[in-house]
C-alpha cells in the first residue's frame, strides 16, 4: 500500500522496500526504484554499512543518560521481547539522552544491528520506556509512540548520502516534538552522524 502511494506520487512504475519500521514507527524509509539500486542497497544493509538513527521519547529518567546497551534478545510474552544478560548474537545501541518535559527525556539512538524492537527494549533496559508504546510502555497514554526513524547515511555509488527526516515538519508525527525543550535538544542533533560516538570495543 505504502510503496504503491509514493510510486504514484514519485512517478516510479514499481519501488522496492529495502528495510522495514516497527509498526508505531514513524520516520525515514529506503526504497529502491530499480532492482539494481535495491539489490546494492540492500547488501549495504547486510553488511552493516548503513548508519541508523532514532530519536524517542521516554517517559523516565534512564538509569544513565548516554551508553550502550548490549545483550542477546529473546521472546517473551505474546509479541514482546525481552534483553538477557548472554551477547551470543546480541543487540548492539547506543544512546545519548537530553532533558524533555518534567519527566522525560529525549533520546537519540543508534543501532549497529536490526533486530525486531530492539530500541524499544533498549530503552526499557535502561528504565526509560518509549512514550506511547503499547507492548513495552503500556500504562503511557500519549498520542502516539515516540519512536522515530530521524536518519540514515548509507554508501552508494561511490558516494555517502546521509538524510535527515525531521518529526516537527509533520504535525501528524505527535505533539511532544514541538516542545520547546524537545525541539532545543533535536538542534542539537541535526547531523548525528557527525557526533562523538564513542568507538565500540
């Protein structure tokens, strides 16, 4: 339905889906118009050379403001997972976190591996549920879950292209990220692939 609208609009006769966003997930989306571009595209995925960045909103105070959160996942009930304590193919994110509203925070993730939820349980990890989430934060009534894709930097051609999708350009996306502290805080990481992050041991 999604890739049939935006070829409509892109003029595309067919797009193709390179990867994909949880459900509650708002934000930036890859997709190749040409079976060569998603094939190459798709690779850099495979490979890990695609740089991934999330902004969310938690509704604690984490039990650290910046990190990593590094551990294998397992099912837990129904449609949920869960972190253990074991790293035998293990969910790798790291996070930096600023102040939101009386009680939040606003986080900026990123995930060097693709795993199913794996930044909503990072954040619960860390006693900072996402906002809105209805598996890992169900007791939060907000709008919407404030999870969203902010950014991507991935190789093609020869060429890095990095791009930036902002939630406050889209009303839809949820209130929180107009707030005036929240809005300060994604300034500050409009070009996230340039921030310090720490090297990875």
């Amino acid at each position: 339905m999604l890739l049939q609208e935006v070829a409509k609009q892109s003029g595309d006769e067919q797009l193709y889906l390179i990867h994909r966003l949880d459900k509650m997930t708002s934000g930036i989306l890859l997709l190749g118009r040409n079976v060569k571009a998603a094939s190459a595209l798709s690779q850099a995925f495979a490979d890990r050379q695609v740089e991934k960045f999330y902004l969310a909103i938690g509704s604690k105070k984490p039990k650290k403001k910046q990190g990593l959160v590094v551990g294998d996942m397992e099912r837990s009930r129904r449609s949920s997972w869960k972190l253990v304590n074991s790293k035998t193919n293990p969910a790798i994110t790291q996070f930096f976190s600023l102040a939101a509203e009386p009680g939040e925070r606003l986080f900026l993730c990123k995930p060097h591996t693709g795993k199913t939820h794996q930044i909503r349980v990072a954040l619960k990890s860390v006693g900072s549920g996402i906002v809105g989430d209805p598996i890992y934060n169900a007791g939060n009534d907000a709008d919407r879950g404030y999870l969203h894709a902010f950014s991507l930097c991935f190789p093609y051609q020869d060429e890095t292209h990095c791009f930036v999708c902002d939630p406050r350009e889209h009303k839809a996306l949820g209130s929180k990220w107009h707030n005036e502290i929240v809005s300060q805080g994604i300034d500050t990481w409009l070009s996230p692939w340039e921030l310090n992050w720490p090297t990875i041991k």
